[in-house]
C-alpha cells in the first residue's frame, strides 16, 4: 500500500527511527546494568579474598 495523499513521509520514518534507538538505548542500559552488577560481585569477592589473605598472614606472624 502506498501512503495517502500529502503525507509526510518523512516524519514517520523519524518516528520509527527514533523508536528504534529507544529501544536499543534500553537494551544497552539493560545489559549495562546486569554486567554492573556482576563487576560488583567479582569485586566484593575480591575484597573478601584479600580479607582473609590479611587476617591469615596475622596468624600466621
């Protein structure tokens, strides 16, 4: 089908266009969050490992 008469194209391949970044803005931020996320845990597993290390090195002497 082809659009009616005088219709501005070129508004709705704007509109589509930014809907497509939209959702796409969303998805990044998405996997953005759950890698935060991760990286928290690692570093949280880090700092405990370090702990222990410490406080058994103080036995130790």
């Amino acid at each position: 089908m082809f659009p009616p008469f005088m219709c501005d194209v070129s508004s709705d391949h704007t509109q589509r266009r930014r809907h497509h970044q939209e959702r796409k803005l969303a998805m990044l931020s998405f996997w953005r969050d759950g890698l935060e996320r991760q990286l928290a845990a690692v570093n949280a597993s880090i700092d405990t490992l370090k702990g222990q290390i410490e406080r058994d090195a103080q036995k130790e002497s």
